[in-house]
C-alpha cells in the first residue's frame, strides 16, 4: 500500500527556518519503490515536484509550492566489510537522519565522516551540495550515488567520478530538471560511503585534523589524528556555540545554516578586495584567504559580510508582508534567522540587504548557499 498523500500541507513545520507556505499535496515515501514511484507519477502528471529531506538547506516561498513534495522517509543503512582493502563501504537510504548515521560510524570504529557531526537534514541530501564543514566534505568518501534519473526515468549507479562534486554543489545541484520542478533531474535514493576502519586494538583515530579551529579545541597540530569520539565531540561542542545544530531552545538555530557560500575569487578579485580593506580600513588590515586551486583564492563570506557594516544579531528590514523581521545570528554571522514571526519575504529583504551592502563595498556578489524554492532575492 503506497502512503496516503496528503494535500493543501503548511510546508513551515518541515523545514529548520519554520518558513513556507502549503504545498498542493505531500507524500511520504517509506520506501525506494514508494520513492521512485511518487516522482514518477507527478512526473507523469507534469506536475512541479520538490523532493524534501529535512528541510534544513531549503528557503519555501510563503506561497508555498504549486505541486507534490515528497518528503522522503526512506530507512536503512548496511555495511560491507568484503572490500579488496580494509576499508568498508557503508550505503545509506536516502531517508536516514544524517548525524544518527555519523554517530554510528564513529561507534563501529569507522573514520572519515567524523568531522561532518551535527550537521542537519538527512543523508539524501548529503550529495547534492556536498556538504562540508571542518576540513571534511562527504565527497572525500562517496564512492556512488544510487538515483533516479527523471530524464531517462530509470535508476542510475553514479559512481563519485560522474557526480562533479566541488565547494557546496555537485552535479545533482547543477542539473534542472523541467522549469518548475524544484529538484532536479537525479532523486537520490541510497548513497555509498568508503570508511577506514581502525586497529584491532585500541581506538580508531580521525582522519587528519585539518581545520585550525578544530586542531586548536582538540589541542593538536594541523595534520594530526585523534580518537573518533574526540573528535566527534569536539565539533558537536564548536557547533552548538555557533547555534549550528539544531536546538529548539535556541533560536539561533532556526536557520537554513550558512546563508552565503565563501566566494571564490581570481586573484586580480582578490587583489581588488584587498585594496578595498587598504583603503578604508587602513595599510596593514590583512584579508583571511586560502588557495582555493586554479590560482583562486577563497575569501570568508563572514569577513565580508562583517566589513560590510553587519554585525552578528543584525535585524533585517520588516517584511512587506507586515511580518515580523529577520535578523543575523547572534552567534554566527552567516546564519540568517528567523527569530519567530518573520516571513519568507522578511528573509529575503536581510538576505538582499546583505548581498547589496557587500557588492556595494566590495564588488563581490555572494552567492546564496540554501535552494530556493518558489522565492527569489
Ligand atoms: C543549523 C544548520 C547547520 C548547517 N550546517 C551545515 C554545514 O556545516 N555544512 C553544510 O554543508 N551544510 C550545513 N547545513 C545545511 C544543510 O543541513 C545541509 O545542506 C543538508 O545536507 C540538507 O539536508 P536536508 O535533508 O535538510 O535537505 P533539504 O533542505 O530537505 O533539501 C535541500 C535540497 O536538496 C534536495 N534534496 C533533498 N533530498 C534529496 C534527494 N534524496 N534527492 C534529490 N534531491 C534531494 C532538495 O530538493 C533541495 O533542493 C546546515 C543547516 C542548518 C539548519
């Protein structure tokens, strides 16, 4: 029996903002048929389509969405120690809650996923902005990507070479599917990870700790590997202090993460921007920087956005709509919030009045991180 679907559905209790309108009608897929089987059918229907993990990376129109959401519930995690090497592949339904699935690698004794603790949504979505945080992106493991391919309306095994990860997308983000359909054309299904697992004896330690940060918190050199635990703990700590895991007691986590990726310059950009920071900030005032390859160079979105003129807490204008206004994180500049009764539009308005201040400082146009989903900015 294929679960009930549900119409004329509010979409804010589904995603972490608490934003967003109704959606026309809401399926629940429990399982890869039920999955593959829903957006085959609005597919069929040409009907606009939005499939949902967690709701954690999307910004939903207060309009809401003019179509089928399909929140995917699928379950299942399974293990394979038969590889040539040590190493074990771990494939994961696209249903599973992300951090429950690192927290049990870590408990088997399984590195490489340990830095991307506490990080919201569900493994579905892991790949389609490939995401990263403390030195580790899920692409340092993926080995392929089971998904439904809308085009051709079969399932595809994508091995990682075919799903053109880089810096917050992959080619799931970069390939529409028809206008109007929010997703795009593959439907993750399962997702297969290569861990290491540790010795016989004794703990199994971290892949190499390369974010300062968090060498700095765990008292270790750039380089160095760690207990898992250690360092799983230790992220889970740094991310609770910027409001980025998920607590209903703490309204600076009502957000969709990182509101901005860090841009990436060339370095004529970056010189400019150094100039800038020169100009009006005075002689020595250093611009923080790392080799993003090509000759590029990645600048902190936060540092702008700070220079800028926002501080953290920051409140955006009022809505248009008359609802209350959105604000920047108290305690992370990147982090747009909505501390209660903001709207989608109220959002949009700071997120505009960021990119503006930014571009008109700097010359840079960030780029937003979230999808958004019947809104725009
Ligand atoms: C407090 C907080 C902290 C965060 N920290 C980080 C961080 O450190 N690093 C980071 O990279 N991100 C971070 N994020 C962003 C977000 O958690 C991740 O991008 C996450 O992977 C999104 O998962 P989700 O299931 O919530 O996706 P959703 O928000 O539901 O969906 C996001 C997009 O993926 C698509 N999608 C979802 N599932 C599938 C699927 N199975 N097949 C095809 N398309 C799909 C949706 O259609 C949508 O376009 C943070 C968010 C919050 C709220």
């Amino acid at each position: 029996m294929p679960s009930p679907t549900r119409t004329d559905v509010p979409l804010a209790g589904f995603t972490t903002l608490g934003l967003g309108g109704p959606a026309t009608a809401l399926a629940e897929p429990v399982t890869e048929a039920e999955l593959v089987a829903a957006v085959r059918s609005a597919d069929e229907r040409a009907e606009p389509v939005l499939v949902l993990g967690g709701g954690s990376n999307v910004v939903v129109a207060d309009a809401g969405f003019p179509g089928t959401v399909i929140r995917v519930s699928t379950r299942g995690v399974s293990l394979d120690r038969a590889l040539a090497g040590p190493d074990v592949a771990v494939t994961v339904a696209a249903g599973e809650d992300w951090d429950a699935v690192v927290a049990r690698c870590a408990d088997e004794g399984l590195a490489g996923l340990e830095c991307l603790s506490g990080i919201p949504g569900l493994a579905g979505a892991t790949p389609i902005q490939n995401v990263g945080a403390y030195g580790q992106e899920v692409s340092d493991t993926i080995t392929a990507v089971r998904a439904y391919d809308r085009e051709e309306r079969r399932i595809a095994e994508l091995p990682a070479g075919a799903c053109g990860f880089g810096y917050r997308t992959s080619a799931f983000k970069r390939t529409p599917y028809r206008p109007g359909s929010a997703t795009g054309r593959y439907v993750v299904l399962s997702v297969t990870f290569r861990l290491t697992p540790g010795p016989l004896a004794g703990p199994t330690l971290s892949a190499p700790i390369r974010y300062p940060e968090l060498a700095a918190t765990l008292g270790v050199a750039a380089g160095d590997r760690v207990p898992l635990g250690e360092a799983r703990s230790a992220v889970l700590k740094l991310r609770a202090r910027k409001g980025m895991v998920l607590d209903a007691g703490d309204p600076d986590s009502r957000s969709a993460g990182s509101f901005f990726t860090n841009p990436v310059l060339s370095a004529a950009g970056f010189a400019a921007v150094e100039e800038t920071a020169r100009r009006v900030y005075g002689p020595d005032t250093p611009v923080p920087h790392f080799p993003a390859g090509d000759g590029q160079v990645k600048i902190p979105a936060a540092w702008l956005i700070e220079h800028a003129g926002f501080t953290k807490g920051h409140q955006g204008p009022a809505g248009p709509d008359g609802a209350g206004a959105a604000r920047i994180s108290a305690k992370h500049t990147l982090a747009l919030i909505n501390p209660g009764h903001a709207s989608t539009a109220a959002l949009l308005a700071l997120a505009a009045e960021i990119r503006d201040g930014v571009r008109a400082k700097f010359g840079v146009t960030l780029v937003i991180e979230p999808v958004l989903v019947g809104a725009e900015i």
